[in-house]
C-alpha cells in the first residue's frame, strides 16, 4: 500500500468568470501500482486513474483509489 496527498492548481472558468482552484486529496494505491508510485518523484505532475470512494464505511470523507498513473512531461 502506498498512502499519499495530491495536490491540485488550476485556474478554471465559471460562469464566465476565471476561478483559481488549490485542493488537496487523500490517496492510496496497492499493489504494484503502489510500488511504481513510490518510486516517483515528488512533486512532478501525473495523470491519474482511479476512483474515490468512502474512507471507512458511514464515513463522509474520501479517499481516491489510484489504480494507474503516468508521468506528464513538461
């Protein structure tokens, strides 16, 4: 398992209007996707597959299940 924070930032438009956008998440993966993303770099930009799902059961909170991810080179 490998337990991780995305972070995002992004300026989107709304409503015609542009809106900045900072969010982070909770992750995890397993397996040996898991082993892969714990060889990445931190900090470098990735696409993700995955889904989000209840952290534990009656919770509110989420978590993203990454089950691939690729590199983006700038």
């Amino acid at each position: 398992m490998c337990d991780c924070v995305l972070e995002h930032a992004s300026n989107q438009q709304e409503a015609g209007m542009e809106r900045q956008v900072l969010m982070r998440l909770a992750a995890i993966s397993a397996g040996k996707v898991a082993e892969q993303l714990s060889n990445a770099s931190l900090g470098k930009p990735l696409r993700l597959d995955g889904f989000l799902a209840q952290r534990r059961r009656n919770s509110t909170s989420v978590v993203f299940h990454i089950t691939a991810f690729e590199l983006i080179e700038d």
